[in-house]
C-alpha cells in the first residue's frame, strides 16, 4: 500500500455558509478539474440554490442546512475512517468537520496551516454568515451548535496563517489573544517559507492539514474569486482585505511544507469561476442544446 491509499476525497459543495450560490457550480467544477484519484469519493448531500431567501436563524444564515451538512460530512468521513482527507468545496465553513475529524484521528498531533486573506474566527455577534466562523469553531470558539462538533479543539498554538493583512480591529485584537501566528503576504514575499518551516517545527507534531482559501490568490491575477464578479461596482468589496499571493507563491510553500510535514489534510475553498458559470448559463439558453423553445 502507498501512503495515499487511504486517503478520501470529499466533494462539498455547500454555499450556504457564505450565502453565495455559485460556491455549488465552483465546488463541482474543482472536482472535475482535480487530478484522478484512485481512492474513495464522496459527495455532502447539498440543497440546490434557489431564489428563495435563506432563513436567519439565531443570528446565523441557514444555520439548521449548514448543521445538518456538518452532520452528513461526518457521517461520510466516519463512514470510510481515513487516514487523509482532501475537501472540495464550497465555501470555508467545509473544512470544519474533516479537520475536527483528523485532530482527533491523531489525538492533536496535528497543526493547521490556514492559507487565507481572512482569520475566520467571527462569532455571529460579528456576523451572521458562517463561512467566515470556522478557523474560531476548530479552536473552540464561537457558536455552541457549531463548536460542539469540534470534540477536540486545536490548540492556537498549533495554528499559523498565512496571506492574512488587514484583518479588522476585532479579528486583529482576537488574532492577538489567542496568540496566532501570521505569515502575512509582504513576509512571505521577503522570507519565503522559511518562516512557515520554522513554525512547524516548532510545534514538535508531525502532521499538517492545509485549509486553501482561493480568496488568498490576487484577484487581478486569478479572476475565479468573490472579489473579482463581473459587473459590480468597483468599490462592493472597499475595506474588505483581497488576496495578495500568486499561484507560484502558493505551489512553492505548500511543496516545500511537506517536506517537512506529514500533509493529512488539504481542503480547497471559494471557488467562484464566472466565466465558466456564465458559459453555462448561455448555453442552457441556445437552441438544439439547452431549454426547448416553447412554441
């Protein structure tokens, strides 16, 4: 057996979390995109958007889909007990089951390298879409309903991001409380990955899961993200941190981690292709190939 064979493949193509539809076609698009995998695959049953309008509910968007997602991710991975993980999602919030799952598969001889513009530790009295509460779940904080499946919590110090800059005064002062490391994107562009090697072994674990927010990337150099919509005006996102690193940055850290780590986890996130979605929706409006034209 090679290391890899144990290793399930997790289609999530949940949206709700960010309440952006799109993330569904993005998390699909990943996983036809992606290289062939020998291994087991499995797919979180997710509602199709609709127009409707999701539910607030206790000061979170969609809070009972999204637990209940939580809930059948689990069961999937439980179902197959795997070594590794990878996640295809769908937006932040579908890592929080597989990487709870995996610091309690090694009993927290894990860290997380969390390659992100955002810390994602709010809390719904900061706001209500979820997506944005998972990195502060997987450390124990946050909502009650989310935290509780999070048997054991990772500990911070066993956390670094990289690519977060500019976060707000209530994430930096939350960022400084619960003693995260940060490898911003002028640090890593001056230092490499040094930095990140030198964290890692200094938390004396052996294995790494790797959450992969796509937001990280600089949208005028990758246009599949939030922040690159066709059509909006030019300040929708103004004070919203963008993504600052390119592709290369990206492929040369994470190889160079795992030479140094055991990578048990990679999950991908926020995937928004415009361009292939709005193809796909022109071609469901042609004749011969999409909607019959009624007569």
């Amino acid at each position: 057996m090679t290391s890899h064979d144990r290793t399930l493949r997790l289609v999530f193509p949940q949206w709700q979390g960010g309440n952006n539809p799109p993330y569904h076609f993005g998390s699909r698009l990943l996983e036809w995109l992606a290289p062939a995998h020998a291994g087991p695959t499995e797919e979180v049953p997710v509602a199709l958007p609709t127009d409707a309008p999701l539910p607030v509910e206790e000061g979170v968007v969609a809070r009972g889909a999204l637990l209940e997602q939580l809930r059948q991710a689990r069961r999937l991975i439980d179902k197959h007990q795997p070594d590794r993980l990878v996640v295809l999602g769908g937006d932040c919030l579908v890592d929080l089951a597989p990487f709870a799952y995996l610091n309690e598969r090694y009993d927290g001889d894990l860290a997380v390298l969390w390659v992100d513009a955002h810390p994602d530790i709010m809390t719904p009295e900061q706001f209500q879409h979820a997506h944005a509460m998972v990195l502060g779940n997987l450390l124990g904080c946050g909502d009650a309903s989310f935290v509780a499946h999070v048997p054991r919590p990772i500990e911070p110090k066993n956390v670094l991001y990289v690519g977060v800059h500019d976060p707000s005064p209530w994430e930096a002062a939350n960022m400084q409380r619960l003693e995260l490391g940060n490898v911003t994107p002028d640090r890593l562009a001056r230092h490499g990955s040094q930095p990140v090697l030198d964290w890692f072994k200094s938390t004396g674990v052996s294995r790494l899961a790797i959450h992969l927010d796509l937001d990280v990337l600089d949208p005028a150099l990758f246009r599949a993200l939030l922040f690159a919509r066709p059509g909006i005006p030019a300040d929708t996102f103004a004070g919203v941190a963008q993504g600052r690193l390119t592709m290369e940055q990206v492929v040369q850290l994470l190889g160079d981690v795992a030479t140094v780590a055991d990578v048990v986890g990679l999950g991908i996130a926020e995937h928004l292709p415009w361009d292939a979605l709005a193809l796909k929706n022109m071609l469901a409006r042609l004749p011969l190939i999409g909607a019959p034209t009624p007569v």
